[in-house]
C-alpha cells in the first residue's frame, strides 16, 4: 500500500506520540514500584535558608523539604529545620546548634539528618573563622550520630553561588566551603551527596543566584529522595 509523504508523517508523529506515552507510563510505574518499596522513615533536613526555602513564594510547600515529603507519598514524615542566616560555626553570627530548629531536630527521632550547611560561612564575619569550620561540621555530626535514635547522616555539599554578594558570599569562597565540607566527611565517614554540581548547570534553577526557586528545590529533593532511597 502506497502511503504519501503526508500521511508518513502523520504516521511518524503518532509513532512518537506513542513512544513517548509509553516512556511516561513506563516512569510512572517505575516511581510508584519504588514508592512502594519505601520504608516509613522520619527525616530531619538541618540547614539555612536555602533547607527553610527563602525567598519561595510558599516555603511549606515549595521548600525542598516539603517536595521530599511528597515524592515519599506519605510514607516519610520530613521535618524541616532550616534557619535562614544560620551557619556550622559554633562561633559564627547564627550557629546552627543554637537555634531552636536544632532543639526541635534533636526531639525528633529520626531515622535520617540530611545536613546541608556552608553558604553562610562564606559571609565576610564568618569567614575570618573559617579554620574552624571543619572541627565544628566534625562536633555537629558527632551530637547527631550520638541522639537517642541515632540516625543516619547525610550531609550535602552546598549549592553553587552565581553571585558575589556585599556580605562576602561568592563563588569562590562556595567552592572553599565545599572542599571543607568533604573533608569533614572523609574523617566521618558519614555519606555525601554532592547538591553543587547538578545546581551548577542551569541558574535558571535560582531566585537570586544564591537561593533556589521551586525548581531547584525540587532538583534538591529528587537528588535527596533518591540518596536516601539507595540507604
């Protein structure tokens, strides 16, 4: 049967209409088999402003600890405990150990922190502690593992900083910050999980260059998910 070049065209297009319902049938049942697999699991995200979601238009849905708690389809509880400003650096302007998100953290007997801190210890008042920064990561990651439900810590290296901000935050100090954070895992031996490079190919996925819009968010959480998914 002779077809013409219309109609082969019309025939390709419907062909690769069909592939293409067939790869998101095929996603699809890939991710509810993997969401069914899924233990119940609480999970502490401990962070700044970017774990928090500043700037988002509605940080307790958009925050990526939110948008991890929807990929896990109820079967994780996912505390968020960023503090916009806050910092590892137990003698920094906003010391994470202080805040009360921390105390609600430690209360939560979780089976997962998922640690992603650093951004804020390129601020010019911070960086002069910079020294300091791997021994507190170390002490930090000590008092998790040592809480009563002793969880599994993940820490993450931080975001990329697109822009050089008045406070002292910039990319070059970010990518300091990130070998400080991997040497903080190395003595650890915690598991990592690398935020930096996936971020780093598209600012699209920033508000501002430094903090994430809903889209990076979601990178962040699909990243996560799937880290702690591999545990």
């Amino acid at each position: 049967m002779y077809c013409s070049g219309e109609e082969s065209m019309n025939v390709l297009h419907r062909m690769k209409i069909v592939s293409v319902l067939l790869l998101v049938l095929f996603s699809l049942s890939a991710c509810e088999e993997k969401t069914a697999k899924l233990k119940p699991l609480k999970i502490v995200c401990l962070g700044d402003s970017i774990t928090y979601g500043f700037k988002l238009a509605d940080p307790v849905r958009q925050s990526y600890p939110a948008q991890l708690e929807k990929l896990a389809h109820g079967q994780w509880r996912v505390l968020n405990c960023g503090v916009n400003g806050a910092t590892v650096l137990n003698h920094g302007d906003i010391p994470i150990t202080a805040q009360q998100a921390y105390q609600d953290a430690a209360q939560f007997q979780s089976d997962v922190v998922v640690l992603m801190l650093g951004t804020n210890g390129t601020k010019s008042n911070n960086w002069l502690l910079v020294d300091e920064f791997v021994p507190d990561y170390l002490e930090l990651i000590r008092k998790i593992q040592g809480l009563p439900s002793h969880p599994h810590v993940i820490a993450c290296s931080i975001p990329p900083i697109f822009v050089s901000h008045p406070i002292g935050l910039n990319g070059e100090r970010e990518a300091e910050i990130n070998g400080l954070v991997k040497k903080a895992v190395a003595a650890s031996k915690v598991d990592f999980l690398d935020i930096y490079t996936p971020l780093s190919e598209d600012q699209s996925f920033f508000i501002d260059g430094i903090h994430p819009n809903s889209r990076g968010a979601q990178e962040i959480a699909m990243r996560v998910f799937d880290k702690i998914t591999e545990l």
